[in-house]
C-alpha cells in the first residue's frame, strides 16, 4: 500500500516537472488565467480533477491487474 502511495506521488511529481521543463510559458499563461476565476469554480475544478483521477485508477486496479 504505502509503495502504491509513493509510486504515485512520484508520478505526479514526474508529470508536474515535464509540464514546467516543457511548457512553462502555457503554465505561466494559465497562472494568469486564474486569477480571473473565483474560489468556487477553481474549487470545482480541483473536485472534477479528483474524481477523474479516482475513476482512473479504479479503472486501472479493476481492468487492469491480472
């Protein structure tokens, strides 16, 4: 269990770094584009994010393990 935690707090950290190396202008752009929106609606955001990420990997642990 804990190994699943780190494996995927490192993945996360993995995809975060590409996304700055790669990109950093968009995420700067996107930054800025957050400012205009109210806590309600990043709040919903961040909800729909979790939920697809929990979908996800129920998707991969059900489907997906032999």
């Amino acid at each position: 269990m804990l190994d699943n935690v780190v494996m995927a707090i490192g993945l996360v950290l993995v995809i975060e770094g590409l996304l700055y190396a790669f990109v950093p202008g968009h995420l700067r752009n996107m930054a800025s584009k957050l400012r205009h929106l109210t806590d309600e609606q990043i709040r919903v955001i961040g909800m729909a994010a979790l939920a697809a990420g929990v979908l996800l990997v129920w998707v991969a642990r059900v489907f997906l393990q032999g």
